[in-house]
C-alpha cells in the first residue's frame, strides 16, 4: 500500500526543508510505501527555490500554484497524490511526523478509515491562551450541533483512506476544509477515530498565521454546515 503525505506551503522558507527529510525518513508500519506531495501556494519568500532541490528525489512531488489558500493546496495536493491513504501534514514543525505509525495503526488495523491526531488527548506546548480557547469552543459547538464527540476538529493531523473522501467535494476557502471535510465525513456514516498526538505551537515571530479572522473562518463552517446545507 501507498502512503500520500500532502504538505501544503506558503512562506515556509525557514522550515520546509526539514520537513521534507522528517517525512521522508520516518519509517512507516506494514511495509507502507510513502509518497510526498508538496503544494507550494504561491510562496513569495525563498520556498520556491528549496523545493527546487528536491524536485528530483524518488518518491517526492512537488506542485507550484498561485495563491488558493490552504484548502486550495490541500485539494492540488489530494489530486496530485497516488496513495490508497492519504495524510495531511503541516509545513512547519509543530507536528512531528515520527507520530504517524500511531496514526496509520487504527486504519491498517481495519478499526476506521478516518484517523484524526488530537492535541487535546496529547500534550500542548507553547499554544497561545485565544487560540486554546477558539480551539476549545469549536470542539464544543461541533460537539454540541452534531452530537458526535470530536476533541480536536481543526487538527492538522487528518487521515483517510482513498475510499472515506472518494466523492466528497470541499466549495470552501483557505481555512474552512477542517470543518467541511469533517462534516461531510460523517454525511457518508463513516467515523472519526481519534488518538492523541504532541503539539508544539510555534510563535507569532516565527511565522505562525492563525489569527482571529482565521478562527472565524473555522468556526462559521460548523453553523453553516449545521443549518444552511442539507
């Protein structure tokens, strides 16, 4: 079987190439293959020129497009990609790819087809108190609205086999894919296994791009998906 890792970037200049070399060498459960497909989203720093010294690597993909926002790279990134499982891991280094044999365990295992890294079962480092607290009150409203427990929907750390989103069509921007991609999950009666993950949050200063219109943009979805889409 084929491991996809999508690893959606824009202005990543200082992280992205490590990234790339955690992904490629952590070793994968059950003889998985990996593949690792990069969608540089218009970066107007120096990202473009490090992915250049990797285009030629095995079992490495690198796609260069203008500006979509993340859920438009995150959708270049799933067409680009090959695998029966696909992984979604940011392009900084708050998640540590040497998780993700935990996080394939449960969908090899035959136990779901959806895994979803939490950083409320885990441990948080260095997360900022307004960003804990939108984090918090978009679990609990999901939770509440959809009756359905989910400790962490805006977790990076999503994964699905090929079949789970075969036929779901995301219409949203930038950030809104958590939400929509959640909801639309549990339309097709699948479930969401989640299991704790470490997170450690980057500042502000070192290129963090979460703000507060950010966490409106995730937190509309889950009404909007709730009340005004069927």
């Amino acid at each position: 079987m084929l491991l996809s890792v999508i690893i959606p970037a824009y202005n990543e200049e200082s992280t992205i190439a490590s990234i790339i070399e955690k992904v490629r060498s952590v070793e994968l459960p059950r003889n998985l293959s990996k593949e690792v497909v990069i969608v540089d989203d218009g970066s107007k720093d120096g990202t473009r020129e490090i992915l250049k010294r990797f285009e030629s690597l095995e079992g490495v993909k690198i796609v260069y497009q203008n500006n979509q926002g993340k859920t438009g790279a995150l959708l270049t990134g799933i067409r680009a990609a090959k695998g029966d499982i696909l992984l979604i891991q940011d392009a900084d280094l708050e998640y540590d790819p040497s998780q993700y044999p935990k996080l394939l365990d449960p969908i090899l295992n035959g136990a779901t087809q959806v895994v979803y890294g939490s950083r409320f079962l885990g441990t948080i480092k260095g997360m900022e108190y307004v960003n804990r607290w939108a984090n918090m009150i978009s679990n609990w409203t999901f939770r509440m609205l959809f009756g359905v427990r989910i400790t962490d929907i805006n977790t990076c750390y999503k994964v699905f086999t090929r079949r789970a989103i075969e036929g779901i069509t995301i219409k949203g921007k930038n950030f809104a894919f958590e939400t929509e991609i959640t909801v639309k999950i549990l339309n097709k009666r699948l479930s969401i296994y989640e299991v704790p993950i470490d997170y450690v949050a980057r500042s502000r200063g070192a290129g963090k791009k979460i703000r507060w219109t950010t966490a409106v943009e995730m937190y509309w979805p889950i009404i909007k998906y709730r009340f005004l889409k069927p």
